[in-house]
C-alpha cells in the first residue's frame, strides 16, 4: 500500500472517529476560538495602555497572534495527535503495532492521529484578519500569500521536529511528559514580537529555538514583503531538524524494549 | 493521620525519583512567565508605569505568580478524573482512609515540593529585586495566611471538577477549557487592575482571583491591611463553598460510580 493511500485511510479513520465523540469536537473547537478570543483580549488591555511594543502596534501584534495561531493549529491537526501519543504507545509496549505495519514507524506514528476537522479553528482567526484588514486599514501583501503559506509550513515543520525529538526520547526515559510540555510551552511563544529580543534571549530565541520565527517571519512578509534573512533561517533550521529528528528516530528506537506488550 | 503523612512522605519520595521531571515541570510555567517579561520590559520602554505597576512591581508580581502558580493551579482535578475513568478508584475505597484525605496529602506533597523547586530560583532574584519582600510584616503574614487559604481553595475547587469524571467518561475537553480559563482569570497573565471595569468587578466576586493574584498582591504590599483582613474573609468563604461543593459531589458521585476499567 502506496504512502498516499494510507494516510488518505488514516484521516478517514481520524474523521469517523472524531465524530464519534462530537461532543468533544465541538467543545475543543469552541475553547480555541475563546483561547483567541482571550489573545485578542489581551493585546488589546495592553494596547488600551501603550501605543506601540517593540514598534508593533495593535493591529500587527493581533495579526501575529493569527499567524501563531494558525501555525499551531496546523501542527495540532496533523501531527500532535500522533506524536502525544508516543509515550504511552513506547511505555505500555504499544508501539510493536507500527513496527509490525509494512510503512514507516516514524511516519506511521507522526501521522496516526490527523484530524482535519481541527481546520475549522482556523475559521475564527481568518475572519478577524479579515476585519482588521477591512475595518482598521491594515495593510497586507496578499500576492505574498502562496510564498507565507510556504513559510508557515516551515515554522510547522519545526514544532514537528521539537515534538517528536521530545517523545521519542520516551525510548530511553520512563517520564517524557513534563519535556514534551516544556517544548510545546516554549514553542507556544511565537506570538511576540522578534523585536522584543536582545541579547541572549535575542540568540536563544532564533536561533537556538527559533520561537521567534515560526510566526514572525511569515508575518513580516505579510506586513512588509521582506524579511527574507529570517525566512532562510526559518528555512535552513527547519531541513536541519527533520534530518536530526530523523537520526535521533533511527538511533533511539533501537533501545525499545516492547517491555510491557 | 498516619497514612496521610505516610502518603506525604511517598510522594515526596518519588518526585525525587523523577528529577528531571519535576525540574521540567517548573519550567513549563517559568517559559511562558520569562517572555511575558521580555514582552512587558519592551513595553515599558516607552512609558514609566501600566495600570499603577512599575517596571520591578510588575516583574516581582509575575515572579510571586511563577512562585505560587504551581501551587494554586488546579491539578488534584487530573488525579481524581483519572482514578475514576481507569477504576483504580476502587482500590482506594476499599482501604481504611478517606480518598479525600489522601488526595489532600498528595495535594500537600506535591505544592510542597513545587514551592521548593521554585523557590532555589525565585526566592534569590526576588530578594535581589526587592528585598522589602522578606521583612516581616503585617502583610507577609496576612499573605502566608491567603496563601494556605488559597491553597484550600484550589484544592476544594479542582477536585470537585475531577469528580465530574462521575458523570462524564471523558473530562479531558473541560479539563483543557480549565487550563486555558483559570491562569487568566486567576490573574497568572495580567494583574487584576489590567483588566476593564466590568470584567474586574466580575472577577472580584468569582474565586479564581482568591486562588492566585489575591495572595500575590498581598504578599507584594499591594492591598493595604484592611483590604486584605476583607480578602481573608472573602476566601474563608469561598473554602466553606468549595468544602460543602465537594462533599456534594463526592457523596452523589460515589453511589454512581461503577468501577469502569478496574
């Protein structure tokens, strides 16, 4: 069976099984439009108080929050499902059931959980764009959006490869959950600003873990058209860690056990 | 009394085991709280104070709520869902002390351990800050006392919305909607005189406010004494409210409960 074919029966799978707990659905779906809704809520009691932060203004900042937002919920429809469930899979020896399947583990178990309905969250973000757009003159570089999307996917990428770097160390260590908490607390942070940083923190956040860019640089495209330094970064480190991501895979799965199967 | 302290003892015991872990935990809530800070220095580049908070006041405030978040926040609800879905409730029933009481020693053991760990690195920056912090006054007292209150509170609060778990097979939808609500209306992101009028006055009578930031600003001097006398009265009574709360709904949910999964 073709990739194509069996991620296409996973998302089937996915879909079926995700109505069967509607409830559920829509009740995650309603917490991510007020987790925006509270975003929103925040920037705008800061803004109500200061004119500009690290020059963003309001409207900049709000859109940075759609673009952190829509990069996270990228991630969490097609790989976060899967990747959360590693630990447990590797920890009651539930992973002989990808090593035994005629495709690849790592990607097997990456794309387990795809959830497409988990899109419609995007619905909300984009309708405020949209209004920002309309209502407060922000002004976009929409012909740039094929060349954002691109670079979006790229910040995905990233939160991809932190993700599964932190669980697969599960083959090594029993507890895994407070670190795959840290990475996505840490990753969580893309909506401030890159000019907030200096220093340290400055190196810290592009380039040791580029936080700073999984959001702002396709926002600055938006906003500005450029940015392409950022962009090649972005781009540079999200190769880098699917290949390291890859190695660690290969090389740490050896040590699964199946200890408890 | 002895199992609890014994349980006390064990938790204690195995979050030592898991080191990493645990150190992983504190920095789960110190990330977010240290680019809230690099967010707020930049926007205090440009006036000299927000909503009545100078620069250090509003950076010992969120060093007081790194402090005291992993104490306060509602996380006893995890333990109890989770007893209750897999069965290992039953368990516990059948031993000769109360499932509260021991949730409570686990409550204890764990806020213990978080206060420790958070401290080695608060504690320092905080005295280097603003050492007005550690003398002894009438509102480090007050605070130490709306700190164990707010304890109660939280403790009182999470596990009644574990025991929903009686109802309802799976919790973990209502259980992210808490993580996302409480640390905003608790006052862990914004203090409380950020927030507009009507959403102020809402808070102030709700108890998520007694849970966090109300023992924050105590602690921080910034409530004079006899609002905090009123605070203290305030969260008394939101702890008998919680207390009544959660012994309803452990009676109801025990006569429900079907040992599902044991």
């Amino acid at each position: 069976m073709s990739y194509r074919k069996a991620i296409s029966r996973l998302i089937n799978l996915s879909v079926r099984q995700t109505f069967e707990h509607r409830s559920n659905l829509y009740l995650n779906l309603t917490l991510q439009v007020i987790n925006y809704g509270f975003l929103i809520l925040f920037i705008e009691i800061i803004f109500s108080r200061v004119n500009t932060v690290a020059g963003w203004s309001v409207d900049e900042m709000q859109l940075l929050g759609v673009v952190s937002q829509s990069s996270a919920v990228l991630y969490s429809v097609f790989f976060s499902g899967g990747i959360s469930r590693l630990q447990e899979s590797v920890r009651t020896g539930g992973f002989d059931y990808f090593l035994l399947k005629p495709l690849d583990a790592q990607v097997h178990c990456s794309v387990s959980r795809i959830n497409p309905l988990g899109l419609i969250a995007l619905i909300g973000p984009l309708i405020w764009v949209a209004f920002l757009v309309s209502q407060r003159n922000l002004h976009l570089s929409l012909p740039l959006i094929p060349v954002v999307f691109f670079i979006l996917c790229l910040g995905v990428v990233i939160r991809y490869s932190f993700g599964l770097g932190t669980a697969v160390l599960s083959f090594l260590l029993t507890k895994v959950s407070a670190l795959q908490s840290l990475q996505s607390a840490l990753l969580n942070q893309s909506h401030f600003p890159i000019s907030m940083y200096s220093g340290w923190m400055r190196t810290f956040a592009i380039y040791m873990v580029p936080v700073a860019l999984i959001a702002n640089s396709p926002t600055l495209i938006l906003l500005e058209g450029g940015t392409g330094y950022y962009s090649i970064i972005l781009l540079l480190y999200s190769v880098l860690s699917v290949v390291f991501t890859r190695y660690l895979y290969t090389t740490l799965v050896k040590k699964y056990t199946s200890a408890s199967s | 009394m002895k199992a609890e302290i014994q349980t006390f003892k064990n938790v204690i015991r195995e979050t030592a085991i898991y080191r990493s872990n645990t150190v992983a935990s504190f920095l789960v809530i110190l990330v977010p709280i240290l680019f809230l800070l690099v967010f707020w220095n930049s926007a205090f580049d440009t006036v000299e104070s927000i909503g009545g908070y100078s620069r250090n006041q509003l950076f010992a405030y969120y060093l007081l709520v790194v402090f005291l978040q992993d104490v306060l926040l509602i996380r006893v609800n995890y333990e109890i869902s989770g007893d209750v879905r897999s069965g290992r409730l039953s368990s516990y029933l059948l031993r000769p002390f109360g499932y509260i009481r021991h949730c409570f020693s686990v409550f204890m053991a764990v806020s213990s351990n978080a206060l420790l760990y958070t401290g080695f690195i608060v504690i320092p920056i905080l005295a280097l800050m603003s050492p007005e912090f550690f003398r002894l006054t009438p509102a480090l007292c007050i605070g130490a006392l709306s700190l164990l209150l707010a304890s109660l509170i939280s403790f009182c609060f999470g596990s009644c919305f574990g025991c929903i778990s009686f109802w309802f097979e799976d919790i973990s939808s209502l259980q992210t909607g808490l993580g996302i609500f409480v640390p905003i209306l608790s006052g862990a992101f914004l203090p409380m005189s950020f927030f507009p009028g009507w959403l102020k006055g809402l808070l102030e009578v709700l108890p998520f406010r007694y849970s966090l930031s109300f023992p924050v600003e105590v602690l921080s001097g910034r409530i004079d004494t006899f609002a905090s006398l009123n605070g203290l009265i305030i969260q008394v009574f939101w702890v008998i409210v919680g207390a009544i709360l959660l012994m309803f709904t452990w009676s109801k949910g025990k006569r429900v409960y079907t040992a599902y999964g044991s």
